[in-house]
C-alpha cells in the first residue's frame, strides 16, 4: 500500500480487472463474503476501491433497508387505491407528498440519527435536522416545520446528563438559525434507552402541487450540478461503519476525521433560499440532496430513476482537504450539499442563482446515453457499474423471526397485583408525585430552546397536543402534525402497542381541531440479527399498516434505524408514528387548556381499567408488564370525526387527549397550560383510581361553553361516542371529586421544577 | 391614517436573515407596504423607514451582526440614520445596529448560555422614539424573545447616559430572561429615531400566531414619525 503523504493511484477499472485476487477489505466495510461474491458477479471482476465504497455504503442496512424490506412491502399491500388518492408521492421518494387542497400539497417526513447524537450528542442531532430538511427540500417544498421526538436512558443518570443538553441544544442550534418553527415532538426517559438514545427528526414542507419534484436523471447531455458546501472528509463512514479506518486500507488513519458530521445551518438556510428560487424559475429537471453516503447515493439515485448513464468526473467536486481518494469523494458525507439535473441551456441561470446567494455550485457530470454510471478521476475510469445495482438491487435478507418465550413472562407479569393508592389524600399524593415525574413533566426546559415562532404561521406548537401551521396566509389552510409511541405498550404487544402509537398520534391531530390525512413513520428498534427483535418489527409493521388501512390514512414514507442496542440489550421497540393533519382554517384549531371560566368539561371515551404498560406502574412501581389498553380503531375513528367536526364548527374551548398518565395528568395539563382550574366529579360507577390513572385509549378531554354543552353531549351520543359531563373550568386549584383540592401553585411547582432541577435553570 | 397612507417601509433580507417575512408581514398589518432590501445593494429604494430584522446574517459568524453591519445596504442605511430616517433593529437587527455604531452597547451570550424562547412581559420606558409614539411610558406588553445573545452589555458611563436620557426604549419585568444589565431589551439613538430591541414585536402582531397583538404598536408608531419626517 501506499503512504498517506502523498495522493495514491486509483484503482482503476482496468487496474481491478487485471488484479483479480488483490485482497479488499470488503469485512471492515461492513460486507458479508456473499455480499462481496455478488457485486464480483455484477461487475463480472473485482469492484475498484471506489466501487467498494459505494456498493459497501449503499447496501448498508441504513441505505438498503436489507431486514426490513420483506416486511415493509406490506404497507404497500395494504395500501388501497382510495388511501392513495390524495398522495402524490410515497415510500421511495425522498418524503412522502399529500394533496391537502387548494392546490397545495405538503411533504413530510421523520428520520433518525440515533448512533451520531449519541456519540457526539450537539453535532449528531444537529445534523439529524439538516438531514430530514434536505429530505423535504428535494420535493420542491419549503420547508416550514420541523418537531423532534428524543428518548433518552433515566433522566438522573449521569449519560443523560452529557447527552441530553448537547442534543436539545444541537437540535435549537441548527432549527433556530434555519428560521423553522420547532412546533412539537416528544422527550421519553426509559431505561430501555440508556447507551442508546433516540434522537428522530421531522420535517414538514409545502408547495404547489405543481412544483413537486422527484429524483431522476433524464435526458442525454443534462448536466449534473454539485451544489452547496464543499466535500470533506467529514462523515466518512457514518454509514457503515461508525468509526471506520480510512478506505485505502493502509489503516494509519491520518487522515480520520470524526465520523460524525458536522453541521453548518448558515450553509443550509442559504440553501434553501437558493434552492427555492431555482424551483419557481423552473431550472431543475431533477434534484437529489446528500445525506447517508454523500454522493454515492445521490449519483446511483438519480441515474438508477433516470432513463439513461451518467458520468461524473471527481475531478470537478470541490474538496475543502487536499489528498482525498475517489472512495473518500464518494463517501463523504459532508453536510449541505444537493445535486441537481439542468438543462445545459438553463445552466447559466441556475449558476447566476447560486451566485446571488453565494452559493458554490459546479458542474460535475452529466447525463449520458446507456445504462452505465461511469465515474472518472484524474483521466481514468474508476467506477463502472449499473447505478441500479447500487441503489435498489442490493441484498435481502428473510431474516429468522420468532416470538421469544420471555414474552410470555412479560404478558403474565400484570400490573393487577400492584398495590394502588385508595385514600382521597393518596390519591393526591399520587397526581403530584406523576405530574413531577420525567416524563410526564413540563417540556419547556427542552422547548424552550427551540424557536416556534419564526415565518409567522404557528398556530399551535408545544404543549399542544399537536404542532398546527398556516399553509396559506389568504385561506388560513394549514397542517397539523403529532408524533407519538409508547413504547412500552410496544413491548408488551407489538401489534397493538404500534396501533397504539397510531392512535395517539391520530387522536392528537383530531384533538387539535385536523382531519388526520397520512402517516409517516421512524421505527427504532434492536439488531435485526436477534429474531426476537425481527418478531418484534414485524409485529409493529403489520400493526401500523392494518391500522392505517382501518382508519383509511396511508403511510407515505418512513425510515427505519436497527442496531439501537447496547451489547446483547435491545432498546424498547419504538415504532413513532408520525400524523398529519389538514385544517381549512387554522383560525379553527383548538388549544389545550382550560381558559373559559364555567365552561363545561366533558370526557370523551371510555374507561377501562387498563394499566399494563403505564406511566403510574413505571413511576411508582418500576414495573412493565401485562398487557396494554385495548385498542378500537373504529371508535378512535369516531372520535376524531366528532372532534374535528366540533372544533370546524367552533364549539370546542379546548380538547386535550387523554393518554399518557391517564385522566389525572390530562386535568393537571390542561389546568396549567390553560392557567384555569377546574372542579369534577370522577364518571360514577368507576373506581377513583382507574378512572385517574387508567391509559384506555381513544379518549379526550374537552371544554364547551355552558350553553353548548347538553347539545354536546346529543351530538357525541349520536356520533357513537360516549360523553361523560365532568364538571367546570374555574378557580385556581384543581378540585377532583373528595380529593384535598390542589392549588395551581403547588401543581405548576411539581410540574415545571423537575427538568430545571436536573440540567440547570436556562435563565440564570 | 390618511396622513400614511403609501408609506413605503424597508425590510433587509442579509444572507442567514430568518424574521424578513414576519418584519413584512407586520409592516402590512400596521397598513404600509413592505419593500424587500437586500444585504448586497447601495440603494434604500426611496423607503419612508426601515426594518433590520432578526435571524443568523452570516451565520453570525466571528460575533453575532458583525459582518451584517459591514454589508453595503448597511452604509446606506447609516447614512439615512444620519438624516433621521427611522430605523428598527429587531434581535439580530438590533445586534447589527450595535455593531455598526448607530445604537450603543452590545449583546453577548445569555448568562444561562441557553437559547431562550419566551413570551416576555416588556415595560415601555419611553413613547418618545419614532417607534414607539403610539405607547404610553409605562406600558406593559408581551413579545416573544427568542435568543442567545440577547445579553444586552455597556460601560456605566454609557448606562447612565441611556437612563439620564430616557433612551431605554424596552425593560423586562417578570424575570431577566438573559442577565442583561439594567434588565434593558431596548434602547434608542439619541435623536429616538434608531430603536433596537432584543424581543420580537413582528411575532406578536395576531392572536392567533403570537401570545398578543402588543407589538403592532412598534409599525404604526412609525407611519406617524415617518410622515412627520
């Protein structure tokens, strides 16, 4: 091998076919023998370096989705002609499109960057939103929000302590100097998750339906232009192998540069502008951004979804490190940068554009007669392949699945032995000691650090039930979005606990006054490899996918991020569901709280005495097992139909979901994000304890004025949906049944003190 | 309003600016037309006012409005502030202002070293800039405040010059959000003509996207002051 000081010779095309036997280091790129033996038989000769590295990063499990395909082809089976008629893109394009009226159309999606933020927690969440926002703008939308869902190990541990700041403020930092509105997501603290954090992140984009965009290279002599930052050697790796040695195998590692990327939002705000502006003049035929595996993906992508070749000449790209091999080019995962096929008359203008935002952009190929992606360097070919074996045509795997027998220990585990508080002073105790606890606790500490308010339209965004934003200024048409997973309902069920997931997700959209539309999906879970985390996965596809069908919304996309464990220790499977919503008037949605004093409260759904799985077993007991709530498709359903007919209609002064903490902690949020206390009576006939800390599903807690509120309660009755009158917004305590009333003051302490008192007070 | 009526007022878009769409927007809602500047051109476009709104101009590199207060719109709009022309420095505006010498002090880190994003309870120290005629001292307002580097910062001789002169525009009450000295949000050239503040009155236009309609007052004021001009 050659030394590191000076730029070694490729390994040309010619130079592997004449060295058939030369060793590769295909196992550290994370290739299996077979996998190898496969893209020799492709070629019909050994793959250059460069052809190593692409295939090695495109056929990664994150790139190739190998475990997952044989399961994910099931939402497309369930997927029926009248779900699909309001979406105009879905799974396999960057995001999935909806048509939400009005000729508007709106993009979204989530992703995780799991591995990164927990290594490097500022840079990696950071990332993880330049990322899915590069993922919206490749449709041709603006985009226009973003939410991050975060699960993290116990909040008091020390881990949680280094990695949790470091991501809320990775995710403020680079969303807060991109101008897009943070408007929701989640923050979880489980066991489950320490070593291994979820950091999931979503966007939402709209446009004009006509300005939709798809990845494809067409049209012979079209250029290919590399735009945005310069190429390093940043993110090498990432993808396969986190902390890979550099790819010419002489293993010195001097040129190693962290395999996590790095972040530059500036960059990226530029970007978008500059990428909007080439959209309206009308000057690119096809537009791939680069994420996972840089431009290996985005030139196999675009010429594999073409009609023709390409060739790219590395030469061109624009490098910010001197000495950088071919594989490196290809597989540097350098941030905010996006590829684009012009016409060769439109080039001109479209480098003016880049000009006038001081964009660099630069012709690096263009779009050839044939079928071959040829890629030279320094004169010589070093890369010749069919781009669809790269992209699409990589392995798959029927990994073994099989329910492990610990399962049936876990469901036998119920939570009926529990000893449960009964004294009306208990119970008291118990509200408070849950409404301070990690996760049920007020966010702002998190969401505070995130800018919702920038471009103006956020109607809604944390502590709502879902982020809500104006689409367009002169109809007042806008979106709602939630994203939600229990995943410990998961554990126990994972076909219900991903329904579950579904459901919430759904009633929080309803809840906020939208006609729940699609969903889209980032499903963390465990090694591929252990079949009980398959058994697992596929349990939760075909729950979402059934659920989806039931409820007539379809999946437009998703991700799936394996791998998230610690040793031999899974990670709760964490499906997290994401939902969007469509509202004709945003001036319509409705907000959580209490506000109006007298207005009627009334609890909708129906109560069970379901604790399998809940927040009051993991706070007071430490316990998971049994079985979670049920779940009823149908009547969740008609719940969101009431609710999003009643809040078009303006009878609703608030409406909140019931889920998480059960009754008691949906009267302890709506009280304090309202400012208004409330008197009630528990529903008659139902234990005290049940009807506060019960987690049935399918329920929402909502406020009318006096006046409406027989009338109300007809209409939910003649809905199918049961309606129970709890008593009245007012005062400043929350008075429940023959519980000691709780001043708003002490509540407000226990709620909002836990956050600032474990990572510091943001103010001072 | 007929007396305001076709008042052109300024919004500068710098590469990395994020609120121009909101500084508009609000520009709109005070009954004037918005007119887009940008960062790169030596021409105001014959504006009655002018709006530096807030974001990351340059990705707030090397300090944050540095670069931003040496772009060439910004010798223009020195040169207007010269004259009179009312100008507003809104977050990141208001760095750029300090930077480029036409508002005293500086903005450094929050001393929790937090982003912080808040609806902020402000007092209304002074009506008597251009930008806030349509005030009354002493009012209370809430504006969302969304920064990092909202710590405003200046020598005693300077604080006392602002207080002796009334030139503390905005005050926080209810909390210092971000440890600035003299719990000061905004503060005024000394003709009242510059105004710069920390929060956001562009986000706090409509009840339906901010937590009140306080800070429309900010863009009517200045329809007045710029036909008085």
């Amino acid at each position: 091998m050659v030394p590191d000081t000076v730029t070694p010779p490729a390994d040309t095309v010619e130079h592997a076919a004449a060295s058939p036997d030369q060793p590769q280091p295909y196992r550290e790129l994370g290739l299996k023998d077979d996998e190898y033996a496969r893209i020799r038989e492709i070629l019909g000769r050994r793959p250059t370096d460069a052809e190593l590295a692409m295939y090695s990063v495109m056929w990664s499990e994150h790139c190739s989705y190998k475990s997952s395909k044989v399961h994910l082809k099931y939402f497309g089976e369930t997927t029926t002609e009248a779900m699909r008629e309001k979406m105009l893109a879905g799974i396999g394009e960057n995001a999935g499109v909806v048509d939400v009226g009005d000729g508007w159309a709106v993009t979204f999606k989530v992703e995780s960057h799991n591995h990164p933020s927990y290594v490097e927690p500022y840079q990696g969440a950071a990332t993880g939103v330049g990322g899915i926002v590069r993922d919206i703008m490749a449709m041709g939308a603006r985009p226009i929000a973003v939410a991050d869902p975060l699960r993290f190990g116990p909040a008091d541990a020390p881990d949680t302590a280094r990695v949790l700041p470091g991501v809320v403020s990775g995710v403020g930092g680079y969303g807060n100097c991109l101008g897009l509105p943070n408007v929701g997501g989640e923050v979880v603290f489980d066991e489950g998750y320490a070593g291994n954090p979820l950091v999931n992140a979503l966007c939402v984009g709209s446009m004009r339906v006509e300005d939709l965009h798809l990845a494809f290279a067409s049209g012979t002599g079209n250029k290919i232009i590399l735009f945005g930052a310069r190429t390093g050697l940043d993110g090498i790796g990432g993808v396969s192998v986190l902390a890979s040695e550099t790819f010419d195998g002489s293993g010195t590692g001097q040129k190693k540069l962290p395999s996590v990327q790095v972040g530059d939002p500036f960059t990226e705000k530029v970007l978008i502008e500059c990428c909007l502006e080439l959209f309206h003049a009308g000057l690119v035929v096809g537009i791939q951004d680069l994420g996972g595996a840089g431009l290996s993906c985005a030139t196999s992508e675009l010429a594999s979804a073409g009609d023709g070749g390409m060739h790219i000449d590395l030469d061109a790209v624009p490098l910010r490190a001197t000495g950088m091999t071919p594989a490196e080019i290809l597989s540097s995962e350098s941030q905010e940068r996006m590829c684009a096929v012009v016409r060769p008359e439109d080039v001109d203008a479209f480098m003016a554009v880049c000009r006038k935002w001081d964009t660099l952009a630069t012709v690096i190929g263009e779009v050839t007669d044939g079928d071959r992606l040829v890629i030279t360097w320094h004169g010589e070919t070093v890369v010749d392949v069919p781009p669809r074996t790269v992209a699409h045509d990589g392995p798959v795997y029927h990994r073994p699945v099989e329910r492990s027998a610990t399962q049936d220990a876990l469901i036998a585990d119920s939570p009926d032995a529990l000893p449960r508080p009964a004294a009306p002073s208990e119970l008291r105790d118990e509200i408070l000691r849950m409404a301070a606890s990690p996760n049920l606790c007020s966010r702002a500490w998190v969401t505070d650090q995130y800018d919702r308010y920038v471009r103006g339209n956020t109607a809604s965004a944390q502590p709502a039930d879902a982020g809500v934003v104006r689409i367009d200024e002169s109809t007042g048409r806008g979106i709602a979005v939630a994203t939600d997973c229990n995943a410990r309902f998961v554990a126990l069920d994972p076909y219900t606990g991903a329904q579950l997931a579904l459901a919430e997700a759904y009633r929080n959209v309803a809840t906020s006054g939208a006609v729940p539309a699609a969903v889209t999906n980032c499903l963390n879970f465990g090694s591929p490899e252990d079949p009980h985390v398959m058994w697992q996965f596929s349990e939760a596809v075909r729950g979402l996918a059934d659920g989806c069908a039931a409820l007539g919304i379809p999946v437009t996309g998703g991700n799936v991020s394996f791998y998230n464990q610690t040793g031999d220790r899974a990670i709760l499977p964490t499906p997290v569901i994401g939902v969007l919503g469509v509202i004709d008037d945003v001036a319509r949605r409705v907000r959580s709280g209490f506000t109006g004093e007298g207005d009627v409260v009334v609890l909708l759904g129906t109560t069970a005495d379901e604790l399998g799985g809940s927040e009051w077993a993991h706070v007071v007991h430490g316990h998971l097992g049994g079985r979670p709530p049920a779940v009823d498709l149908a009547a969740e359903q008609r719940l969101g139909a009431l609710l999003a007919a009643a809040a078009a209609d303006g009878v609703l002064t608030g409406s909140h979901d019931v889920s998480d903490g059960g009754l008691a902690q949906a009267l302890v949020e709506a009280s304090l994000v309202g400012g208004c206390g409330a008197a009630v009576e528990l529903p008659a006939g139902l234990d005290p304890f049940v009807a506060l800390f019960s987690e049935s599903a399918g329920r929402a807690l909502v406020t009318v004025a006096a006046s409406d509120a027989d009338a109300f309660l007809v209409r939910a009755a003649e809905a199918g949906v049961p309606g129970v009158r709890l008593g009245t917004v007012g005062g400043d305590s929350l008075a429940i049944t023959d519980l000691p009333a709780i001043p708003l003051g002490e509540l407000r302490a226990a709620w909002e003190g836990t956050l600032p008192a474990l990572f510091g007070s943001a103010t001072d | 309003m007929s007396e305001t009526a076709g008042m052109r007022i300024g919004v500068i878009t710098f590469p990395g600016t994020l609120d121009d769409v909101d500084a508009a927007r609000a520009v709109r809602y005070a009954g004037a037309e918005p007119v887009a500047l940008w960062h790169g051109d030596h021409d105001l476009r014959g504006v009655d006012a002018v709006v530096v709104p807030g974001g990351f101009s340059y990705g707030d590199y090397l300090r944050a409005g540095a670069i931003a207060s040496l772009a060439p719109i910004m010798t223009e709009v020195i040169d207007g502030a010269r004259r009179g022309l009312p100008v507003l420095g809104i977050c990141n505006g208001f760095q750029i202002l300090c930077e480029a010498g036409l508002l005293p002090g500086a903005l450094v880190r929050n001393a929790g070293l937090h982003f912080v994003c808040r609806d902020q309870r402000l007092r209304v120290e002074s009506a008597a800039t251009a930008w806030t005629s349509r005030y009354t001292a002493g009012d209370e307002i809430v504006v969302p405040l969304k920064s990092g580097e909202g710590r405003y910062v200046a020598d005693a001789a300077t604080l006392g010059e602002l207080e002796a002169e009334g030139r503390v525009v905005f005050r926080y009450t209810g909390g210092n959000p971000n440890g600035a000295m003299s719990d000061i949000a905004g503060v005024a050239s000394a003709d009242g003509r510059v105004v710069g503040l920390m929060p956001h009155p562009e986000h706090a236009i409509d009840a339906l996207t901010g937590p009140s309609t306080d800070g429309l007052g900010l863009f009517t004021s200045v329809l007045t002051a710029a036909a008085m001009a």
